[in-house]
C-alpha cells in the first residue's frame, strides 16, 4: 500500500526507492553497469548498448574497464570487426554477476516495501 503525497495539484503515493551499489573499496557494481550489461546481452555490441542508453560509447567503456578493474575480472568478451562484424558478450563471470546482483536487489526491494508498509502503516 502506498501512502499518498501531495505536490500541487498531483496526488503521489509514498515509496521506498533502493538503489544497490557493491563495493570493494571502490563501487564496482550497481544498477548503471547492471543496465549496461543487460543492453549489451540485448544488443551485442557495447556501442549499441550505450547507444540505446543515450550514453556515449566512451563513457560505457570507462565504466565497463572501471567496473572490471574494481571487481577483478572481465565483464565482457569483444571481437573485432571482420566478415560478422564486430560485437560483445558477456563473460559467465558477467553474467554470474548480473544475475546475482538481479536476484538479490528484486528480493531486498521487496522485503523494503513490506518493511515500509509495517512501518508507515499509521499513515496508510
């Protein structure tokens, strides 16, 4: 149950909204690199992924290169272009990773919004 907020004339309902972020000592993983990956198995190809993001291919690529120096592996398999063109993959490190950090942030989100429901539940 959401908890309804007043902005001008527009009723909005109160939500938790939880971004997860895993750390080294720096991030290395979090829901921008998530996204990425993700446009990248839809896609095949980091430049089209940040394309699909409005993101620049060198920003996608500094925070691919960033993420993998921080987690300690690869994320992504490339191949130069040729007769198929060129593309990307995720590594199974990658999508290991992906899919961990998928399950875990569904399953946290939705014991937050059990938790804020219990704990709002005087402004319900």
């Amino acid at each position: 149950m959401l908890l309804p907020c007043y902005h001008g004339d527009m009723e909005q309902n109160l939500h938790p909204v939880l971004a997860i972020r895993v750390f080294r000592e720096e991030k290395c993983f979090g829901p921008g690199i998530a996204a990425l990956l993700k446009n990248v198995q839809e896609h095949h190809s980091l430049r089209a992924a940040a394309m699909a993001m409005g993101m620049a291919y060198s920003k996608a690529w500094t925070i691919i290169k960033t993420s993998e120096e921080n987690l300690g592996f690869k994320l992504l398999a490339s191949t130069t272009g040729g007769k198929n063109g060129g593309g990307a993959t995720l590594t199974a490190e990658a999508e290991k990773i992906l899919l961990a950090y998928e399950e875990y942030s569904k399953e946290l989100k939705q014991y937050a919004n059990t938790l804020f429901a219990e704990k709002f539940k005087d402004y319900l």
